[in-house]
C-alpha cells in the first residue's frame, strides 16, 4: 500500500500542494478546520498514511493511536471541557466523502442523538 494517493484531497493536504487551516502537523499526523462546519469547533485529523478510513488504520496501531491523541488534543486547546464528539465514517453509506482516514472533532454546541 503507497504511503500516499495523488488523486487524495488529503494527502494533497499532507503535502502542503492544498490549503487548509492547519491547526497541527508532525511526522504522523495533519490536524485542520473542516471547510463546512457542522459546529462552532469542526476539525479533521488525519493520519500522513493514506488508507481508505479509520477502522483500516487499525493495520497501524500507533499511528491509530496519534490520530485519537490529536482529536482530543484539539478538543483540549479549543476548550471543549464541557464536551465533544470524535466521529470517524467509514464508507459512503456511513457518510465519507474523502476515503483517507479521518477523525472529526466536533463541539461548542450540545450534540443531537442520535446523530444522523
């Protein structure tokens, strides 16, 4: 498996060849404003590896594991104590339109459920 896709909107993000509002970059993981925030805070974290969704990073535990720290990482910083919500789709009839991993962080607003 490639570590990256060239037809990938978000590796395209990794690699900095698309803008986004980048809240956080290392080595393992992009954290970064969703374009169509569904909350006052709405951030995606993606791993740098290129794989179809979350549940297929389960391949890589630690990396797995850098993208759920990031999450709540960012939860932390934009002061959601009160609470958030972490949602990963997995495939198109779960709602995932980019098929690159992804963890959105969600808050600073009370959250429905169920969700969708």
């Amino acid at each position: 498996m490639p570590y990256t896709s060239e037809d990938c909107l978000f590796c395209k993000i990794v690699a900095g060849t698309v803008p986004a509002d980048v809240v956080h970059r290392d080595e393992h993981v992009v954290a970064f404003r969703d374009i169509n925030p569904q909350a006052p805070t709405h951030v995606l974290v993606i791993p740098r590896r290129h794989v179809e969704n979350l549940g297929a990073l389960a391949e890589y535990p630690e990396e797995l594991a850098d993208v759920v720290a990031l999450g709540a990482s960012v939860a932390e910083e934009a002061g959601l104590e009160a609470g958030f919500r972490m949602v990963a789709n997995a495939g198109e009839l779960a709602g995932q339109t980019v098929f690159h991993a992804h963890l959105h962080v969600l808050g600073g607003r009370r959250m429905a459920w169920p969700p969708g």
